[in-house]
C-alpha cells in the first residue's frame, strides 16, 4: 500500500512539471483513485512544500530551489575531491554484493575505481555509469525509463516500480544539499522518491558527495542526515559534533 501511494505521488509530480496547475478530476483519472485519496495525497505533498493547493485544483511550486547544474557544469566542479570520495566508496564495496549506484559526478568516480576482480552486481538509473561498468566488463543492471538529459539520469514511474522488486547490500547516492534541518535535498522530486525508495531497500546506504554540498538546501527532501553514511573530504562542526551522524574518513 505504501508503495502504491508512492507511486500515486509521483505521478501527480509528473504531471505537475508537464502541467504546473491541473485539477483534482484530471488527478483521479490518470490514477485511478478516489477523490478523497487524491485529496489525502495532495495534502501531503503540500506539507512537503511540494505544490500549493487551489479550490478544484493544484499549483506546481516553482522557485529556485529547483534550479540544477546541468551534468558538464557539475563534472568539471571539484574534481579533485570526488575523485578522492570515488576512490573511498570503491573501497567499501565487498565481494559478493549487488549495489545501487545513483546517477551524478561524485558517484561515477566510484565505479571509476571500483576493483573489476570482485564479484559484484551493479545496478544503476544512470547512462553514463552503466557505459563505464561496461567497459571495464563489471556486472551491470541498468534501470529503464525516461532520460532525463540535463543529469542524464533515468526517472519516471518505471524505475520506481523497478527499485521496488530489488534489494541492495549498499546503495550509494549523490544529493545536491545536505543540512542539519532539511536534511538531505535535491531539486527534482522525481529523482527524491527515487533516491527515498532506493534508501528503503538498501542494507546500508552513503551519500557521497564534496564539501560545497554542506549547508544548501534545494526543494525536494530526500531523507534525515542520520538516515545515510556521508562520504566527504571534510566535513562541517555540526557533522563532527554529532553523535547521531555517521561519516566515513576520506585520505586526502
């Protein structure tokens, strides 16, 4: 049940970034649900600062809070340091596992250096991984859907209803904002319930990701900071002061 309201969730977002102001009937249409569900969902999306309701309808909230880097502009921006956090996730990957590696910059340094020699699944949502797992011969599930160009990342219902069949021993995510308050964030909502139902059925989850990250906050929450391991070269007092946070040490 909860999966099916997930689902319903996501579709509403679809249709809101196509339509940006829909109404309630058209809702219950595209879903199949009942008015009063739609109304509980829409609900709750406002109260996670998703879209604002109106009389008969919703509104798609649009701020900057969504603005994201395209892929280029985010793969040539502190290089260095995710090379240094790729080569640290690489080192925790056992034998034996079957890993989520999310789509973003941070998380292609992993695979980067992910050793060829150990026995392991990957499955990815992004293009460019799955290209590189290939041509180093590593084991590789690449998830359908639709491309989503500016991160070429694969979202979209399917994936979701994918993810939800699957089990990881380690998932490994990248994020575009990380706080104490809000928690870990990024702009599109469809990539947050994909990194949220990634989290849900995965053994142990990280986010990787560069120092810049700390301190921002973008629109669509993804999880609690104590929900995650964070990988990072360096971390804010409030990270190292907390003893409910968990981090990995990076070598620089």
């Amino acid at each position: 049940m909860k999966v099916l309201t997930e689902l319903r969730e996501q579709k509403i977002l679809q249709m809101l970034n196509q339509k940006k102001i829909i109404r309630l009937e058209e809702l219950t249409a595209s879903t199949g649900a009942s008015i009063a569900t739609i109304r509980r969902d829409v609900r709750k999306l406002e109260d996670q600062g998703a879209l604002v309701r109106l009389h008969g309808g919703v509104k798609l909230i649009e701020a900057s809070l969504q603005e994201e880097p395209d892929f280029n502009s985010k793969a040539h921006a502190h290089v260095d340091e995710k090379v240094r956090v790729g080569k640290k996730a690489a080192q925790l990957v056992k034998s034996n596992e079957v890993i989520f590696v999310d789509a973003g910059t941070s998380t292609e340094q992993l695979v980067k250096y992910l050793n060829p020699k150990i026995d392991v699944l990957v499955v990815t949502n992004s293009v460019n991984i799955a290209n590189n797992l290939s041509e180093r011969e590593i084991e590789t599930y690449i998830l359908g859907g639709k491309l989503k160009l500016s991160t070429r990342a694969i979202t979209g219902m399917e994936v979701l209803e994918q993810i939800s069949n699957l089990n990881f021993d380690r998932a490994f995510i990248g994020i575009n904002g990380v706080t104490l308050k809000n928690g870990l964030t990024t702009p599109d909502p469809q990539e947050a319930e994909i990194k949220k139902m990634v989290l849900k059925h995965s053994k142990k989850a990280y986010c990787m990701l560069d120092y810049s990250k700390f301190d921002t906050t973008t629109f669509a929450k993804v999880a609690d900071v104590e929900e995650v391991e964070l990988i990072a070269e360096k971390y804010p007092d409030w990270v190292l002061n907390n003893q409910n946070i968990q981090y990995v040490e990076v070598d620089k």
